[in-house]
C-alpha cells in the first residue's frame, strides 16, 4: 500500500457526488461505492494489516473518520430525497411565482439616462428648465427676433399668460442654453434633456409633445472641430464604433456656422434605402457654434468665449435603433409597449 | 426646389455624375432631398393633340376627347377640366407605364371604353399637380415619346434650401455654388433685348407710398402675343415642378426659377387708370386672389393696387384676377420689385398663402438685380410671346440698398473653426461666391474687408464669412477634435440621482412607467372633480379640445388606464414622473411649474395559481409610497386624515413629509372610475416630487447592532376608529425609549362586544440594550410606560 492511499479518500469530491444524486437509487448507488464493500475506502480499510506499526493508528483513524463523515452525508441526503419519492416528482417552478409586477422605465427615460450618461462620461452636467417659457428664453435670446421666418418653422403653442404670444409652450429645449449661460460663468459643459411642444395633433407622424436633448459647450478656445469632435465622440458611444458622422451647412438662427449631423443609416449601412431616402444618411440634428448674438444677449463676450451647441430628438433614437413607429406610440400608453422594453 | 441638371449646366459646365454633385449640394449646405429621374419608368407615353371635346352623354363632369396621337386618332374620356381643341398633351395608350410601375388597361368610364388616358403632371410623376391635364407646348412633334420632349432624361435635384438662402432658390445660384466648389466657370450671359417704340413712362405710372416695405419698384411695358411656349420652355418648368400654363406666364415663371427674381404681369388694358401704387391695406380690405378666394386683409398686408387705389396684388404674395393676363391680352406691365422679406414672410403666414414668389421674397431677392430679371423675361417674350419692349423702365429705387463691408480677421477665423488655413487660402474661399476682398493697406497685417454681393443677404458679420469658409472648405473636412476641458467635471446633481431613484423604486415595485401627453381637455379635469380655476390654457392649440395644462397628472393616467381597460389590458400598474401646472402668483409670469410623481394601480393584482387574484386596494398603494420613503430614508412621512379631488374620501389620507401636506394616496372614488370608463377598483399617490425630496432623511450615524437578547412583549388595546395606528406607533416609541428597538402593529380586530366605532390594535414591541441584557424589572417598567402613554394619549383601554 503506498503512502499517498488516503489521498484517494476524497471528502469533497464524495460530497459533491452525493449533492449531486437526484432519486434515492442513484444514492444508494453511491453509498456502495463510497462506503461499501468494494469501495476505495473499504480497499483502504483492509490493507491497514499489511501497514507498517506506525502508520496502522495514522491510517485507521483517516478511514474511520472518513466512513462516518461520509454516511452522514448520504443520510442527510436520503432524509431530503425521501419527500420527493413519496409524491413523484419536484414542485412545478413553472406555475411561475407570487404574481409580483415587473416595472418598466419608458423607452424615451432609458434613452434619455443612456445619453446623459454618455454626456456626463464626456465630462458634461445635466441642467433642466421650465416647459412654459417666455419668449424671451425660446426666441428672442436666441436670436429670433419678431417676426424672424423661423419663428414660423417652430408652430408654437401659446399660453393665457402674459402679454398675447408672450408666454409659451417651449419649443426646443434651447432656451435651457439660455437660462444656463444666464446663471452659470463658462466654463460650461451641459446637456440639458427635456419635454417640448409644438402645435401638432397627435398622430402617425406628429406629436405636440416630444422630447429634445441639447448639447453646450462654452470655454475659451471652443472650435468647429471641437463640435464635429464631440458629436462623433457622442454617435461612437451610443451607435456603435463602426458609424461615420458628417455634417452639412444648414442655418439656424441661435448657430452659426449651423450644421446638421448625420450618421450613416443603421438600417442600411450607408448603403441607401427606403429609410434614409435612399441617401445612406439618416438626420440626427442641428449643431453649430453659438452665434455672437446669443452670447451678447446673455453677456458673454464673444471675443473672449466661444461655443457649441446641438440638439436632437430623444424619440428619434429608440425610432432608429428598435424601428418604433409610429411616434405616438411613445404617448399612447399602451401597456404592453410599456412593458416590451 | 427643384434643379434639373440640363439647366444648371447652362451656367456651368458641369461634368461630375449625379451622385457626386448631389453629394456636394448636401455639403455645400443645399440639401438634396431626393435624387429623381422622373423617366426611369415610364414607357410609351405619346404626345398627341386633342382634335374636337365633347359632352360624355352618360356624364356632366368628364368628357370625350378625340385626339391625333401621330400613328392614328382614338379616342379617350377625360374629367380634367383645362382640355381645349388644339392642346398637345402627354397620351398614355393601353400597355404603356407610368411611374411606379403601373401598366395601364382598357377602362370602361360611364359606360364608354378609354383608349388610354391623357396624363397630368403627378401622373407623370413630375410634381404634385393633380389640377389638369399637363400641356406639352405647341410644337412638340406629334406621336413622339414624351421622355424625349420632356428631357425626361434629365436629373432632378430636389433641394431643402434654408430660409437664409434666397440667392439659392434659383439655377444661376445653384450653378453658382457647384461651379465655386468644383472649381468651374460660371457663364450667366446678360440679357440682351432690343426696345423700340414709346418709352413706358410716357405711357404709365409707378408710385411707391410704402417704401419702408418696398425698397424697390420697377415696371417694363411689353407688347406681346399669347400663347403656349414653346417644348423647351415648357419641358423646363415641369421638370422643375411648374406647370405650364401660357407664354407670358410661363416666361415670368422662368426667370423666377432661373435668377430667383419673381416678376408679375398685368394685363395693361385692364389696369384701371393705367398706373400702379403699392401701398399697405387697410384693415379690414378684402381681395380676391388669383385662386378664387376672397382674402380679409390688415393695415401689415402690401398691396399692389392699380392708380386708381384697387388692390390688383398682395405684393410679392400672389396676383388679383381683374388684371390678369388673359388670352386675348395684347401689352403688359411687368413688374419686377423689392420688398421686405419679413413682411412678406408675416403676410404670407397669415393669409396662410405660400407662392413661389413669397418663398423668394420672404428671403430676400436682390434689390440690385430686378431690372436684370425683368430684362431677362423681355428677352425671352421677345423669343416666344413676339415680344416688343418699350424702353426706359421705369425703375423707383429711392434709397439703393448698398452692400456690407465686414472687417475679417483671419487668426479669428481660424480660431473658430479650429484649423489653420492662411490668409490666401480664406480669400480664395470667398472669391468664388462673388464676394470682393478689399486688400489692406500697407501695414494692415491679415485683416482685410469682404464684400458680398447683395443676392447675399445672410452675409452681414464677420461670423457669417467664417460660415462661408467652412462651407467652401468642408464641414467635414476640417479636423475634429474634442475640448482642452481643465477644473470641470461632469456628474448628476443629487436631484437628479434621487429623481432616478425614485423611478428605479418604482420599478422594482412593479410599476411600468407612462408618459401621457401634458395637455388635457376641461372634461377631464371635470371628470376628474378638480376646478380649472388656477390652471394654465393654450390659445392656439390646433387640437382645441384639450387646451389645459394639466394641474395633476392622474386624469392623464386615468385615459391611459382606460385606453388599456379597452384593448382588454385592466389589469395594470402604472406611473409617470412629470410636469405639472397652476396659474402663477400675482406678479410672476411663467407659472407655478412642479414635478409629480403619480402612480396608479387598476383592476386586480394577478397570483393565481399560487395564490388567489385579488382587487388592488389602498395598501398596495400605501406599500409604493412605503418603498419611496424608505429609499429616500425620510424621517418623517405620514399619512393624516383628508380627501383630495378623485379620490374616495373613506379610503385616502393626506400624506405629510416633516408636517408639510405633499400630496395624497388612497382609492380613486367609484363615480370617477365610472366618469373615465375604467372597470375595475384604481388606487393611486399623487406628489409633489420636491416635497418629497426635500424631506428630512434619517440620521445615517451608525448604530452598532447589539448582540445581546432581545424581550419581545405583546400590548392590545381598544381605540376610538379615529385613532391611527400610526399615532400609537409614535406614542409607543416615545413612551418606550432608547431601548424599543422596533415596534408594529400585528393585529386588528372589531367587535360587537367593543362596540362601535372602536377597534382592538395589537404591537409587537422588541426591546433591547446595546450592552446588557434587559432584566425583568427594566421590560417591566418600559412595558408600563408604554400603556400608560397610549390610555392618556388616546382614549383607549389595554385589552385583557
């Protein structure tokens, strides 16, 4: 019998073996080979006698013990085994639990978290504002001045508060750049997510409420590139690495120069369909460096600061990325949309 | 708009393929909406000539058309009202298909079988013009395939061009643009015409009464003969997504697509007086527009009136009918003007009338290049309308509109777009475009002074030229780059990370988040019990039936719940964290504007086969706040006695942080169940979002649990009903002291014996010592303490 015998008495693997026994038969299986007649430690056991006169007590107390340790073991198993012979089989888990909900964030506030994620990894803080605005946050400080043509294009919801068209359902998220250059000295690094409103009925493809998430960035030596820079920075982090971004010249009257950013079209990689118009693009939303007008309004000196800013749809995103359509899915409530995500 | 290719190429001599321009128009900042090649799909259609219309004898509003379509005469019923004896039109025989794929069939119309159809602009896939049946021009050659008479070969580039750019909404623009980026000529020839006869003034008169809104006012008399246009002329205008309608119009037409200059002939003869004045309207004036309808006017609305004072046009917008050209007009007026784009732009928006002239004016046209326009359409009448052009225009221009100079510094243009680019290359930029640099003199460093043309109107500040060098570089060519951010950091506010705990308690609640739209109709608010006194309303909303800004958000998840009830959906747990809106304080102007939490649970709560389906009820809703203020750590939350709108006053309470009322939960009443069509039992919270927020938190000092034996002790005691458990819980704790570690009521239980109006609540109290075990004595002590404090406070009697 060589020395290393008592390795073969191995607690740990005979207790996982035993753990692992499912009926009382695969048990008693198992109980003849570990601990009976034949077994490894009833081998041990008998040749104790060839076993020079030191080891015999060494060897005789490892075997015992290991006997005992293992019955036990099987015993405590058979007594959690008896119950399930004696009705058949295990409890069904598949009837399911006590019935407790599962809650659900709305698609539009996890897409609102994962890009004021991505922004405050980007070194940003997230600022709020009011929905009812005045027309000078939505419009005047933003370089729309009355009567600008622009002003047409937003289809603005007025209140009953006010001098006539002077208090507004905001209609971008744009007057929160306002608010935040009015009370905050640069440097400035916000993002700013929120609810707006235009004068739409809700349905397939208009809602009179969305959502909007802008961008501002405003410091010293802020640059174009550093625009072009940052949107791609943000189109990696949430579309993935492999997306191109470009921007093309476009106006707006709070911007200047003014841009729209694209991406390459997720459905099609580029390659044009139905889509993106067959343009491989597909519009995420307008940018550009904030026009010396605004800071002049808000008292900052353009010729110490300059700045950026841009602005996109909040439902856009979950729209490309899933293919939710219509928009007034995101407001009809209906609960298994709720639920879905 | 709409650029053929064929045409852009008359300025500049365009190589590239489609797809390489459309890629440079986008980049350019002329956004290509769509890439058409109108003839891909259509095959055999004709051009053929109607020979004689006749009454459809089965029908008053469609009739016969014989026509001659070169290879032989058919005929085909047609309902378009514009055919006459004589047109030439495109002619769709059975077999031939249109755009989209469609093969046409022979079809049986009141009765008679068409032999094909006569085609109008949308059916050819050209533009949206469903009006009539498109006119080819007289001289289009009888039997020949309409792609070819049509150049329907041709590209069409579809353009969004932004409200700054007038000088684009036109082919010379548009060339100018792709010839400056691909480092092309551009060619526009000056118009040439040949003038003869009695000089126009000699003949009428212009007066300018409001020149603050008309800088510029120029008339040409032309003698003309009309008629169709020519193929050529035609063909352009319906590429371009115009539908031909005569010469004289056609041509004005024309130019405005060619050199953004939109012009408008009147009938000489008919114009009373001989003369026009353009003045503003009075308010309350009426005209009818050249469309038929009758437009009410206000003293911001220009008119073109005859010398007489008659309005004959909303100046710049759209032209009267009395002085229309018409077919027997023999000599016009061709007025070629200026106008002020931002009353143009206010006029158009509110008569709600947009012409392609508006779209340009509203931009802002070249004062300087009217008289250019107007010469190029008498060049062209005297081509196709036998034009003859009588000379010396008469041109009021009182105060000329001159360009800016603007001072550009090159190290603040590099600045901004983040690349270096050298004096030189920033010039070579601009010259292109047309806009002059003016060298600095000796010793003027880099500086030097631009001047853009006056078709260039965006062109004002130095920031404007930095835009036209990115643009001419490449948005997407210059380097990007993040910000050198030093000393900021980024992050949540702890508003803003508790805002999203309270959504993420909800959620594990078992809540699914809603977002119902913020605007609310006066019979919600009315279903709902709550008084629209207070609350702000939307003047102009499109959709006037729900005008509110709501004051609370559950009459908005009561729709939801009812939208859900109907798709068979009752059972539902819901909530929304949102704005809500009440009328401001005197003196205040934006209103008193807060966050809500609001949860609503519906119908029954699902456990079955575990356990058996039971009703939601109060306690559901009293767990959701529960979780909150335990997630928040409040110090102090309670529910007191009290009822809100919409909810059962017999099953609600008031709910308090730091004494503080904040909101409500309990059971929605069963009237405003029935009210919103909702089945089943709702309960629900509604709160103040920074009332809770703002609440005191739990002292987080850490407490070293203690290890020694706990002595649990039972207390019953019979309550007046209008004692709150609560209330016994708080007097427990006081009474008991330091060493309650945890007390709850386990037990309650009514009786004929207690009688009415009171009821049996038992505590289970667990005390212990953090250093000792409590004797006999010291549990004795704290358990007499703890009865005698709930008798005095509470009217109550411990039970045996």
């Amino acid at each position: 019998m060589p020395a290393d015998a008592l390795a073969e008495l191995d607690l740990d693997a005979a207790r996982a073996a035993v753990g692992a026994a499912g009926t009382l038969d695969e048990l008693e299986d198992l109980r003849k080979r570990l601990v009976g007649k034949q077994s490894v430690a009833a081998r041990v056991k008998q040749s104790i006698k060839d076993l020079p006169a030191d080891r015999k007590p060494v060897v005789g107390k490892a075997v015992s013990e290991y006997t005992a340790a293992v019955t036990t073991l099987l015993d405590e198993r058979h007594a959690d085994l008896v119950p399930v012979e004696a009705t058949g089989t295990a409890l069904d888990l598949t009837l399911g639990g006590h019935g407790r909900m599962r809650g659900h964030l709305h698609l539009v506030t996890q897409c609102r978290r994962e890009l004021e994620d991505v922004f405050v990894s980007l070194g940003y803080r997230v600022e709020e504002g009011p929905e009812v605005e005045d027309d000078w946050h939505n419009f005047e400080a933003l370089n729309f001045p009355p009567g600008h043509p622009a002003r047409a294009m937003q289809d603005t919801l007025y209140v009953n508060l006010g001098e006539p068209e002077q208090v507004l359902l905001r209609t971008h998220t744009s007057p929160v750049q306002v608010r935040v250059m009015e009370t905050q000295k640069p440097p400035i690094y916000s993002v700013m997510p929120g609810r707006t409103y235009r004068n739409e009925t809700l349905d397939a493809r208009h809602s009179p409420v969305f959502h909007q998430i802008e961008g501002l960035a405003v410091d010293r030596g802020i640059t174009f590139g550093d625009l072009a820079g940052t949107l791609e920075a943000f189109t990696s982090a949430y579309f993935g690495k492999q997306l191109q971004s470009r921007l093309i010249p476009s106006f707006f009257p709070f911007t200047e120069p003014s841009a729209e950013f694209s991406i390459t079209c997720v459905f099609c990689d580029g390659a044009g369909c139905r889509v993106c118009s067959k343009t491989g693009w597909i519009e995420l939303g307008g940018c550009g460096m904030v026009d010396p007008n605004v800071f002049r309004k808000v008292g900052i000196d353009p010729e110490e600061y300059s700045g950026f800013a841009f602005g996109f749809g909040l439902e856009r995103m979950p729209m490309l990325r899933y293919g939710v359509e219509p928009i007034k899915t995101f407001f009809d409530n209906d609960i298994r949309f709720l639920t879905q995500y | 708009m709409r650029a053929p290719l064929s045409w852009i190429r008359e300025f500049t001599p365009l190589e590239a393929d489609p797809v390489t321009i459309a890629s440079a128009l986008d980049n350019l900042g002329l956004e290509v909406e769509a890439l058409d090649a109108p003839g891909a799909e259509i095959v055999g259609v004709k051009v053929a000539k109607a020979l004689d219309v006749r009454k459809h004898p089965g029908a008053d509003k469609v009739r016969l058309v014989d026509i001659d379509f070169g290879d032989g005469t058919t005929t085909v019923v047609c309902g378009a009202p514009n055919v006459v004896a004589g047109m030439v039109m495109p002619y769709a025989p059975v077999g031939a298909t249109l755009p989209g794929g469609f093969t046409l069939t022979p079809k049986k119309i009141r009765g008679i079988v068409s032999d094909g159809m006569l085609l109008s602009p949308r059916e050819l896939g050209l533009s949206d013009d469903h009006g009539g049946i498109l006119g080819l021009g007289a001289d289009a050659e009888l039997g020949a395939d309409v792609r070819d008479v049509l150049d329907l070969h041709d590209v069409v580039f579809d353009l969004a061009i932004t409200p700054n750019r007038p000088d684009a909404m036109s082919m010379v623009g548009v060339a100018r643009e792709l010839a400056a980026h691909f480092g092309l000529p551009l060619r526009v020839p000056p118009p040439v015409i040949d003038e003869s006869g009695a000089p126009t003034a000699s003949e009428v008169t212009v007066r300018i009464d409001a020149p603050e809104r008309c800088a510029r006012f120029t008339v040409r008399r032309i003698g003309v003969t009309m008629g169709e246009s020519p193929a050529w002329l035609a063909r352009r205008l319906t590429l371009a997504g115009m539908r031909p309608i005569s010469n004289v119009v056609d041509v004005t037409n024309y130019v405005l697509l060619e050199r953004g200059q939109p012009l408008h002939a009147f009938d000489l003869d008919r114009l009373p007086g001989r003369g026009l004045v353009v003045r503003l309207a009075a308010d309350g004036e009426r005209m009818t527009t050249l469309d038929g309808v009758e437009r009410s006017l206000t003293a911001e609305d220009l008119l073109v009136c005859d010398a007489e004072g008659r309005p004959q046009a909303i100046a710049g917008i759209m032209g009267g009918s009395v002085a229309e050209v018409h077919e027997a007009t023999t000599e016009i007026l061709l007025e070629a003007a200026y106008f002020q784009p931002m009353g143009i732009s206010r006029s158009s928006k509110r008569l709600g009338l947009r012409s392609e002239s508006s779209a340009r004016f509203e931009r802002g046209v070249d004062p300087n290049g009217v008289l250019v326009g107007s010469a190029r359409a008498a060049e062209l009448l005297r081509l196709v309308a036998s034009g003859h052009v009588a000379p010396e225009p008469i041109d009021e221009y009182p105060v000329p509109i001159v360009p800016a100079r603007i001072t550009v510094r090159v190290p603040r243009v590099e600045a901004l777009l983040g690349v270096e680019l050298g004096a030189e290359r920033v010039k070579e930029t601009l010259r292109p475009l047309e806009i002059e640099i003016e060298e600095p003199g000796a010793g003027g460093g880099d500086d030097f002074v631009a001047i853009p043309p006056t078709f260039r109107p965006d062109l004002e500040r130095e920031i404007d030229i930095v835009e036209e060098v990115a643009r001419r570089v490449g948005f997407n060519e210059i380097p990007r780059t993040l910000p050198h951010t030093t000393g900021v950091s980024g992050g949540l506010t702890l508003r803003q990370r508790e805002r999203r705990l309270v959504e993420d308690v909800m959620v594990g609640f078992g809540a699914a988040e809603a977002m119902t739209v913020p605007l609310i109709a006066v019979t919600d608010l009315e279903r709902f019990g709550l008084s629209i006194d207070a609350t702000v309303e939307v003047t102009n909303a499109l959709r006037a039936e729900e005008p509110i800004l709501r004051p609370a958000v559950l009459p908005g998840l009561l729709k939801a719940a009812a939208y859900n009830a109907s798709q068979g959906l009752a059972d539902l747990a819901l909530f929304e964290l949102g704005h809500v809106f009440m009328a401001p304080a005197a003196g205040v102007l934006l209103p008193d504007e807060r966050d809500h939490l609001t949860v609503l649970l519906a119908g029954a709560v699902t456990r079955a086969p575990i356990e058996a389906d039971r009703p939601v009820d109060v306690y559901d809703a009293v767990d959701a706040l529960d979780a909150i203020a335990e997630a928040l750590e409040l110090e102090d939350l309670r529910l007191v006695s009290g009822t809100a709108p919409g909810f059962d006053p017999a099953r609600g309470a008031v709910v308090t942080v730091d004494g503080d009322p904040i909101g409500h939960v309990g059971a929605i009443a069963g009237s405003v169940l029935d009210a919103f069509g909702i089945p089943g039992p709702a309960v629900a919270i509604e709160l103040d979002l920074d009332g809770l927020l703002g609440g005191t938190r739990r002292d987080r000092a850490f407490r070293l649990p203690s290890r020694f034996p706990a002595s649990n002790i039972d207390l019953a005691f019979v309550l007046p009903e209008t004692v709150h458990a609560a209330d016994v819980e708080r007097t427990l704790r006081t009474a008991a002291g330091e060493l309650l570690e945890a007390v709850r009521a386990f037990d309650e239980f009514r009786s004929d014996a207690l009688g009415a109006g009171r009821r049996s609540l038992a505590f289970a109290l667990r005390f212990r010592a953090p250093d000792r075990t409590l004797s006999d004595t010291e549990i004795a002590t704290a358990r007499l303490a703890c009865i005698d404090a709930v008798i005095a406070a509470h009217a109550a009697e411990l039970r045996g």
